[in-house]
C-alpha cells in the first residue's frame, strides 16, 4: 500500500502561540514563579511540562496513593470485574488500618460505591484496603497490581509497598509521576465524578464525609483530586482544574504547614492559566479523512478522531500550526468501527506537538465474491470512461 502523508496549515491567529512544550510562554514569569514544595509540576493534559522543581525526585506520598488505588478500582468498574453493587465485607486487615478511616468493622458490609466514596472524599485507609482485597483478593496482590500499572504508565520514579501510603519502607514517588497518573485519571468519568463528590453519607446517613480536597469549594474550575499528609511525607497534594478547554495537573509533595500544599496547588494553577490557552484542533467523532476500502461492501470509509485534541499555547504571540494526516491510500475489508486506521498530528516548527488516532466510523464487512467481481466491472468501466 502507498503511504500518504497530508499536511494543512492551521492559520490560527491566536491570541497565543510560543510554548516550546515544556518551556514556558514567559521564562521570565517561570523564575519569579517559586513555590514553598520540596518537588512539584504544572502539567497540561497532553503531558507537556509547563513548570518543575525537582518534579522527579523520590518521595514518600501519603494518601497521594490512593491516586493509583482509585485508577485500579475505576478500571475494575470498566473492565466489569466488579460493580458499583457488589458488597465488600471489612477483614481484620483493613480494619487494622490507623490513620483516615471510616472506623469499619471486621464483617461490616458496604457496597463497592459507598467504599469507592470513602476512598474518594476522605481518603479513607481502611477503605483502601478492604477495596483492593475485594478486587485482588489480598494487599499484597493489589500492590504487585499496583507497581505493574505504574510501569505499564512509564513511571519511573514510583514503587507501592501498600496501598493507602501509610508510612512504610520502599513506598515513594514523584511530583511527576503523581501528575501522569491523574493525567490518566481525567480520562475516566467514574473516576472524576468520584474525586469531585464534595459531601456524602454513609450508614444511612449517620456518618457525614466531607472531601479532604477544599479546591472543590476554593477553585474555578476544580475538580480533583488527591490530598496526602503524613509526618515523614509533610504535606501532598495533586489537583485538577480545567478552565475554557484547558485542564491542567499540578503536583506538589512535601509542603511544610496545613493547607500549604493546597495553597502552593493554586498558585501553580493560577500561574498556569495566566500563561496559557487551549486551542483546539479536533473534537471526538469529527470526521477527519476517507479512506478507499479494498474488497469490501463499501467503498469508503470515514475516519474520526477518537478524542478530542486540544493544544496548550502560551498567551501572547501568534503561531501558525499544521495538520499531518497520516493513513495507508486504502484498507481492506473486514474493517471494525473504532479500528484504527491512522493519525492526525500537529507540528510546529516542525516538532509534533500532539496527536489522536483517527478510527473507522463504522464497521465495513468483507464483500462476497460476487460483490467484488460486480465492483471490478464498475471500475474498469469507470476507467474506460
């Protein structure tokens, strides 16, 4: 097959333009910008690096676990492993747990929702445990599970040793990696909806839980997502806003006083959404391109973004884009809606900047022999004419 490359320039007079992805709109802005962390980063939702202090160093996270206990239990739902009815009963072990609690009872019940809600809201360590052993049958297989989709995301700087962060040996992670599981995170619903619940009841409504993460009340535009405190990890917190299109992660770990870690989050954020805009490139369902279908009951297949694909650009300047499409000159049958058949890309200055998949509308089936001899009759008459 020939490989066809398209490329269109994108004559976005914006009211934007020169982020280096990874460099920020401003330098000057980026060294004033400080922030009492001992390791943070401003992320976008694309994984582009707006500021960083330290951001890969190793440290203890807290509850900031929990980010990647709820991503496992959120994927659980998803996959169908478990429901949001299933009834967990409270171990020994969960009930053994110090720390933030909902005080469970070895052999009280509570359903897979209500204990995801005690996780979310008040990060709840008994919780976490009773979850993971529902889903993995043990602690221990739940942080193998753990450590294997921390390298599954490329997180180098991560190793779980339990699985609500309660201080123990070998159990660290980084501003950055914690930013790049919540950039996951944003892409679940369940997960976001949960992380976003302000307030909640459990046991009928005799125990009232108020979400540990106060930028939901604080915050234009926040939505998530973690907060962690422990005496050796000082104070974690990983949140998300998004504002006019743009979502942005901001990371910090070891802030020195209560509510610092909140403080220093906003101060991030604020700095971000000052210095940068979305743009956006493409919406999900968009159709994108047509691809010749070869042996098949059609003849052309739509392609579509499979995402929404927004770019991050600093205010200020005016940039020209361009879109690369790249896909094979045609397909072949049987072709399954949502199979990926190629890819719009955006460059700048020739530097991909950022990429979706572009997938088959709808399924094609493989045409009948009968089918295809008709089609090639067409097509020679269609050359001779």
């Amino acid at each position: 097959m020939i490989r066809k490359t398209v490329l269109v320039t994108l004559l976005f007079l914006l009211l934007a333009g020169s982020t280096a992805f990874g460099a920020p709109a401003n330098p000057q802005s980026a060294v004033q910008l400080q922030t009492s962390a001992v390791s943070a980063v401003l992320m976008d939702e694309n994984g582009t690096i707006l500021f960083e202090k330290d951001s890969h160093k190793r440290l203890p996270p807290a509850s900031v676990t929990k980010i990647m206990t709820l991503l496992l239990a959120v994927e659980a739902v998803e996959q169908g492993r478990i429901q949001l009815t299933d009834e967990i009963f409270t171990s020994e072990t969960a009930w053994r747990q110090g720390g933030s609690q909902i005080w469970l009872e070895p052999g009280e019940k509570m359903s897979v929702k209500e204990i995801l809600t005690a996780v979310a809201v008040v990060s709840a360590n008994d919780a976490a445990v009773a979850l993971m052993e529902h889903i993995y049958g043990s602690e221990a297989a739940a942080v193998e599970a753990m450590n294997k989709r921390a390298e599954a995301l490329g997180l180098a700087d991560t190793h779980f040793n339990n699985v609500n962060g309660l201080p123990t040996t070998d159990h660290y992670m980084s501003a950055y990696d914690a930013a790049l599981i919540a950039k996951e995170a944003t892409t679940h619903p369940l997960y976001m909806e949960m992380c976003g619940i302000k307030e909640a009841w459990l046991r009928d409504g005799k125990n009232w839980l108020v979400n540990t993460n106060k930028l939901l009340w604080w915050y234009k535009g926040g939505d998530g997502l973690k907060t962690g405190w422990t005496e050796e990890a000082k104070y974690c917190f990983v949140g998300t806003a998004k504002r006019d299109g743009l979502r942005l992660i901001s990371a910090v770990f070891a802030t020195p006083e209560p509510r610092s870690h909140l403080r220093e989050s906003m101060k991030l954020l604020d700095w971000g959404f000052a210095n940068y805009t979305a743009v956006p490139i493409v919406t999900q369902g968009t159709v994108v391109e047509r691809l010749k279908v070869n042996k098949g009951i059609e003849k052309e297949i739509q392609l579509v973004a499979a995402q929404d694909l927004n770019l991050i650009v600093g205010k200020g300047q005016n940039k020209n884009l361009q879109k690369k499409i790249v896909a094979d000159s045609s397909v072949n049958a049987p072709i399954e809606a949502g199979q990926k058949c190629g890819e719009l890309i955006v460059i700048k200055d020739g530097k991909e900047m950022g990429k979706v998949d572009l997938i088959a509308e709808k399924a094609v089936p493989k045409a009948g022999l009968i089918r295809i001899f008709q089609n090639m009759i067409t097509n020679l008459f269609s050359i001779s004419n």
